[in-house]
C-alpha cells in the first residue's frame, strides 16, 4: 500500500504482534543490570556535535561518515544554531549525564545502564540499520581488572538468560596512551609501505591516528591491515598486568574466552580491555555485544581523572540471535475476560464491570464497536481471551450471567453483584493454576 511517506531506509517498525520479543529481551537486561547493582540513566537522543567527536573520535568512520546532524528550522534569535547530532551510541551521552549532575563525586563505583536507539549511516544490511537500539551499560570509578571481569561478567549473563549459548567472548588489550605511541610508531611504519594502496581517509588517518586504518570497511585496506603489528606484542607491564588479571578472573568465573590481538573497535576512547561478543549464527554482522575500558574519557569531557568501562548491545541483533537459536520469548499476556454485550444498557454495564476488574488489574475487553455477538465472540477468539461473558437483557434482569473458560468450554455462573470481583478471581486462580492431569 503507498503511504505519504515510506519508513526511511535502514529502519525499522516493530508491530504489536512482534514487540513482546523486545519486551523479554529488555526486561531481561533490566533485571540482569539490576541484580549487578546498575541503575537505568536516561539522556538526550542528540547532543552537541563536539561531545561526539571528541570521544568516539573525529577519525573514526563513525564520526567521519555516519553521524547524522540535526538541524533546527529556524535558529533561535538570530543566533547561530546549535550544532547538534543524533547519538551513534550512548557512551558519551552517559559519561556527558554522570559528570554534568555530579554522579561521579557521589558514591563510586557509580554504575549505571540504558536502553536506546541510536543512529548510524551506514550501508543497511541485515542485522546492521541506520537507526537501531542498544542495551549499555557503563560503570565509573574502578580501574582493577575486576571491573572488567564484572563487566563481561554480566554482559554473559544475560546472554545465557536469553538462551545464546553460541556465541563467543573475544578479548583483547589495546593498551595505554604510553604503549600505543610505541604501537603508533610501529603501524606508520608498516602502512607507510603501502601508502599507495590505502584510501583516500586511511591516508589520512596514517598521520593522525594509524590505529584507525585497522578498522576501515574498505577491503584493500583490510587486505593490508592483516599482516599488521598487533598491540599486544607492545604492551607496558602494567597494561600486560592488568590483561592477565582479567584472563585469570574469567577463567575463575568458568567465562570461556579467546584471546583476539586484531579486536581494536570503531571508536577512540578505549583504554586496555576491549571485547567482543559474536555469534556466526546471523551473518556477516554478527557481533552481538562490544565493549571496554576508556580510563581517559571522563577527564576529556571535563571531569576529574576517574577510570570507566561498559559495554553495548545491539538489541536487533541479539532478537535475530534468539530467533535463530529457537530461544523462548515472553509471550504477550493474553486477555483474561472478553465480556460481549447485547443492547446498550448491557454495553454500557460492560464497560462498568471490565472497569472495575482493570482497577484489580485484570486484562479486560468488551465491545466498543457496536457488533452484533458473532462477530463480537469471533474478535474474542482472536485476541485468545482465557474467559468470555455474554450480557444482554436477561443476564441483567438476572443479576448474574455465565462466565465461559474458551478453553474447556466449561461454564460457570457469576454474580454480577458485590461479589464479581472475588468469583472472577477465584475462577481465573483456578484455571492458571488447575491440574495440567485434568485436561488429558
Ligand atoms: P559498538 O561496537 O559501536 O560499541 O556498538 C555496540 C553494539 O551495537 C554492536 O556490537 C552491535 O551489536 C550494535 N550495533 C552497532 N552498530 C549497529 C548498526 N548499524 N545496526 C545494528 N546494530 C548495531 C558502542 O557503541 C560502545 N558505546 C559500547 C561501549 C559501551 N563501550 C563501552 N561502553
């Protein structure tokens, strides 16, 4: 069907029948961070144009190539707008949040996690959107490798919560600001053999920042990137300290992991640990989870000296894994009660009585359609309703009317007095909790 205005490339639309798989996914994630002690932050989906190129780097692809700006109608009085850009990702806006409201001189380790969308221009292809939605989480203050030990720690947790066995940890350290000048010096000289064959941005970022060439998209540039120095070997002592400490907690936590000297990641601010989470299982994009320390951020933004880490999760990624692997999702709850009515009077004494239930918290429809009682029994069968009551004229007269299990068939008499409440509860206890032995 042609809309004004299709969906804009590289997004999606998730639908009612769809939604309750995000629901688990991200109830899942809630509760998890929760049981290590994070707190949900929210913050602006966009900020100042310089937050972002300050952390994820001005020569990254991100900041290079993806961002998309955001650009007021009208500049407010005259002035020059506001040079704004839609969050690529969520750990500067988090780090922006916590050092602006104080929560790094409160309290630390300061933990915190979040759920949002974030926007990226890049080529759409499956598992990889334009606009697309992260589960973060992000904590400050502690530069032990514990830390980093209880971050992948809980990031496999919820992993094996959503039932994704198969996916692997890949780890690796890129070191300090001291051992990657040495690393630096060491890259110049190997892609300075092969500036002839590097694009027009790697030939760039050979001065500025050669760590970048590692992860450029384009295939000749990868082609060379694969004999490269690897950081590892350049690492100082207490960087090389800090990565066995960490190996040495994730064996102790039985967290299987392999070590991987190429992981460099897509954004500057990243300090020793980085790590990956990938599953083979939906193609080419298949890192599920990215993440590591970036001890230098916060003082870069503003804030006091303070080390940090976290990780993110692409929650389109992680569904299309669960999907993939046949993990169970939260099914949607079903309707408890659908009370079909004949006349008005019995509509509107419908709409009274599925109040009443609601305010218990009771998943209750009735007709607001003005349907004859086919139809009105064929939408209830649809929608799954566990009970349905028919009301016309009779039943009112009555003061009761039959309440039916759609499942059994069976039928039982209810009040539609005082005592409607406590004889549909006692009804609907008794189907969820009735002997799975009585239907065979
Ligand atoms: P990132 O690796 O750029 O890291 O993104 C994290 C995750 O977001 C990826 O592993 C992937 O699952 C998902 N993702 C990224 N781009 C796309 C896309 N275009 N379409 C679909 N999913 C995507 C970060 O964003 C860091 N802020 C993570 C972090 C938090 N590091 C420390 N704290």
């Amino acid at each position: 069907m042609s809309v004004i205005a299709n969906r804009p490339k590289g997004t999606q639309d998730v639908l009612p029948a769809d939604v309750y798989k995000w629901q688990t996914v991200e109830r899942c994630a809630a509760g998890t961070a929760e049981c290590f002690g994070f707190k949900e932050i929210r913050f602006p989906t966009f900020e100042n144009t310089a937050l972002f190129k300050r952390s994820v780097g001005d020569t990254t692809d991100v900041v290079q190539k993806e961002m998309y700006g955001v650009t007021a109608k009208s500049p407010a009085n005259g002035k020059d707008p506001d040079d704004l850009t839609l969050r690529p990702e969520g750990t500067a806006g988090a780090a922006r949040a916590a050092i602006e409201n104080g929560l790094l001189k409160e309290v630390l380790p300061q933990k915190v996690y979040y759920m949002i969308s974030c926007f990226r221009h890049e080529r759409p292809q499956a598992g990889r959107l334009r606009e697309f939605h992260q589960f973060g989480a992000e904590m400050y203050g502690s530069g032990d490798a514990s830390a980093d030990a209880e971050v992948i720690a809980m990031a496999k947790s919820l992993l094996d919560r959503l039932g994704l066995t198969n996916v692997e940890l890949f780890i690796n350290s890129i070191g300090c600001p001291e051992c990657r000048a040495e690393y630096h010096k060491a890259l110049k000289e190997y892609f300075g053999k092969h500036k002839d064959e590097l694009c027009p941005t790697c030939l760039d970022r050979l001065d500025r920042n050669p760590m970048r060439i590692l992860d450029c998209k384009s295939p000749i540039c990868q082609g060379i990137a694969k004999d490269a120095p690897v950081i590892l070997d350049f690492l100082c002592d207490e960087c090389s300290a800090h990565f066995e400490k960490l190996k040495a907690s994730l064996t102790d936590m039985d967290i299987e992991f392999s070590i991987d000297p190429k992981i460099v990641r897509g954004l500057d601010y990243y300090t020793k640990t980085v790590f990956e989470f990938i599953t083979k299982d939906i193609g080419a994009q298949g890192t599920v989870c990215g993440g590591g320390r970036y001890d230098g951020l916060i003082e870069q933004l503003g804030g006091d000296p303070l080390p940090a880490l976290g990780f993110a999760m692409g929650l389109e990624r992680i569904i299309m894994t669960m999907e993939n692997a046949g993990s169970e999702f939260v099914p949607a709850r079903k309707c408890d009660l659908y009370i079909a009515s004949m006349g008005e009077a019995a509509q509107r004494r419908a709409a009274v009585l599925a109040n009443k239930l609601r305010a218990e918290g009771y998943f209750v429809e009735f007709d607001t359609m003005g349907r004859g009682l086919k139809p009105q029994m064929k939408y209830a069968n649809k929608i799954g309703a566990t009970f349905t009551m028919v009301l016309g004229d009779n039943e009112l007269d009555a003061g009761k009317a039959k309440l039916k299990n759609m499942e059994s068939g069976e039928q039982t008499d209810i009040s539609l007095g005082d005592s409607f409440i406590d004889e549909f509860s006692n009804d609907l206890i008794a189907e969820m909790f009735k002997d799975p032995l009585d239907s065979i």
